[in-house]
C-alpha cells in the first residue's frame, strides 16, 4: 500500500536545490524519473549486475545531502570487524581532485586505519584491483551505493533523514529525491537519522509513512551524537591535537564552520551541546576551502573576536593544510558517531546473517 504524499504534513523546509524556475525544472525532473526507471527496470532483470565472491552491504539514500552515511558505514564497518570479518569500504570518491583524496576517503582513513579504501567511479574494477592485492579482504561495504546497483549487493541499508522526510519531497532538480520514494522497496533495512532533531510527533508520523511504504521492513532509530571532542592548536610544526573535555569549550565563543550535505544538523548540535555559537560560515558540500574561503574565514575571526572555530571532521582533513599558518585559533573537532534509540540488534542480527 502506497500513500500519497498530501496526506502528510510538509517537511520543516524544502529549499529547491537550483534556482531554475519550477516550470523547467518540473519538465527536468519528469525525464530524470524517466530514466531513473528504465535504469531500475534493468537492474531489476539483473542486466549489467556484477555478483562478487564476497558479501556486500549497501549504505545509502534516496535523497541528496546529509543523512549521515560516513557515521553509519563507521558503525558497520566496527560491527564486522568485531565479528571478526575483514572488510573492505568502495566509494567513488565524490569530487575528488586528480591525484587526491577526496575529503571522505580522508575521513574513512582517518576513522579506520587498519580498513582498506577503494575510493574511484569503477568501485568493481578497484574492488577487483584489492582482492588481487589483499585476499583476506572477504566482505565489502559500500558508502552511497543505493543507486550503484551495478554491483549486487546482499544487503540494502536505507538512510532517512528525520529532519527532511521524503514525503512532499521531487525528484532532482526540481527537489533532492534521487529515485522515487516506491524505490525504497528495495531496502532491507530503513534507518531513521537525525532523530534528535524533530519532535516526538514529527518521527512517528515519518515512521507511519515508511511502513506505508515498506511495510515488514525492519526499522531503526538513531540520533547523531557526538563521542569525544579533539581540540587543534598551531605550533612551529603544524597543528597539535589532543582530546578535550566538552566543559572545556562551554563558555568560549564559537564560530561554526562547514561544507557538508546538512549543516543544520551540525550548527544545532554545537547549540544542543550548550556552546556559544556566535556565529557560523556555512559552504557548499565538499567544499575545497581555497584562498577564497580561508580568506574569508580570517575576516570572520577578526570581524566577531572569536577565537575559537568548530568544524566536522570531514571538513578539517581537507582544511587543516590550507589553515596552517594563517589562522592562530583553537579549532575543535567533534568525533562523530551514531546512537541508536531503537533497532541496533536487529540490524546487528541482519550483518551477522549475511556475513557469518
């Protein structure tokens, strides 16, 4: 059974992800639904579908933006390894400059050193390319892989953000839906992100509609939570970190800096935490930060006397070269994890099923 989208209340707020007036881009989106399906419809029938000899879990969305997949493939990724599994991460790498790690394939490595990383658009080649080099890999984890269904996979986890629910949503451009919401009939699993920033009312009436939608589906709940603080300062040899206490920052003035797919989430927990937000650059997702932004960012630390910025993980492995030697602030690091509120030992159950 299928609900239609008026019969649930609007999201918060949905920006448009262009400016291109509706009438275009409601066309636009008509021909993007259109192949959206023909490309379903093959892979339905398994036309162009590589099977590989190890298990593999997808962790993905139907929308564009942040639903808090790096955290989620982290968690994954520790539930194997404590299974005693070795696993493997395929991304494509997403707006990676030639020749550089793109910022979350610095994530990954920086979270999970002993994990191997296969970060290229052709994840079967590089995948291929691994098992060649490291044999013990023997099951793969696939960040952002609900539409790269040219590689089978034996288990579909679905990422919902609970902040920008997919009903009332449109497909690109004309809204941020990648595929069609029936598309989530696919899933194995649906977890709900972001829990902690909507209402009581607003996660039960979005849990309705996806058992609307998926009816049976295993469902979980969790919120992102921040698991530790790293506080960065300069030195003569580059920045010093260490772990600081969350008290720690309590009373000092924060300017709160990112380029990621959901920047409320992350300006309202820096809020939640009871730290002085002051105030807050925000930049398009996966955003370089060159000349231009570090520019910028000085002028803001002048302009407010803050001196300390709080950025996310993702954004500071790829801004931590490009801020030394021009800014002299403390820079705090939040580490950045899921906590369940509801189905983490079903979804535990579910991985070690499909790999045991």
């Amino acid at each position: 059974m299928t609900n239609h989208p008026e019969s649930y209340p609007e999201p918060k707020s949905i920006k448009a992800p262009t400016r291109v007036p509706n009438a275009i881009t409601r066309v636009m989106s008509w021909g993007y639904g259109f192949g959206i399906g023909f490309q379903n419809w093959r892979f339905d029938r398994a036309v162009g579908v590589t099977k590989l000899d190890v298990p593999v879990i997808s962790i993905g969305n139907l929308s564009a933006g942040g639903t808090g997949k790096t955290p989620m493939v982290h968690w994954v990724v520790n539930e194997l390894l404590s299974l005693g599994r070795h696993p493997a991460v395929a991304m494509r790498g997403y707006k990676a400059m030639p020749g550089e790690m793109g910022d979350e394939e610095r994530e990954h490595r920086l979270a999970l050193p002993r994990v191997p990383i296969v970060a290229q658009p052709n994840r079967i080649a590089g995948l291929r390319a691994l098992f060649e080099a490291n044999p013990l890999v023997d099951s793969v984890i696939l960040d952002d892989g609900f539409q790269h269904r040219q590689l089978r996979r034996d288990m579909d986890i679905v990422l919902i953000d609970a902040s920008s629910p997919p009903y009332g949503d449109a497909l690109l451009p004309r809204g941020f839906l990648r595929e069609p919401a029936k598309s989530l009939s696919r899933a194995d699993v649906v977890v709900v992100t972001h829990r902690e920033m909507v209402s009581d009312g607003e996660l039960n009436e979005l849990i309705r509609w996806i058992q609307s939608q998926v009816p049976g589906c295993p469902l979980a709940v969790a919120s992102h939570v921040w698991d530790s603080v790293m506080m960065y300062r300069a030195s003569g040899d580059g920045w010093v970190g260490r772990v600081c206490g969350f008290d720690e920052i309590k009373d000092q003035p924060i300017l709160g800096v990112c380029a990621i797919g959901n920047p409320d989430g992350f300006l309202s927990q820096i809020e939640r935490m009871g730290w002085d937000l002051v105030d807050a650059v925000v930049l398009g997702d996966h955003d370089v930060f060159d000349g231009c932004v570090v520019e910028t960012l000085c002028q803001q630390l002048k302009s407010t006397k803050v001196s300390t910025i709080c950025m996310t993980r993702k954004d500071w492995v790829k801004a931590k070269d490009r801020l030394e030697g021009r800014i002299e602030c403390r820079i705090v690091v939040p580490e950045l994890g899921i906590g369940f509120e509801s189905g983490a030992d079903g979804l535990r159950s579910w991985i070690g099923r499909i790999v045991c």
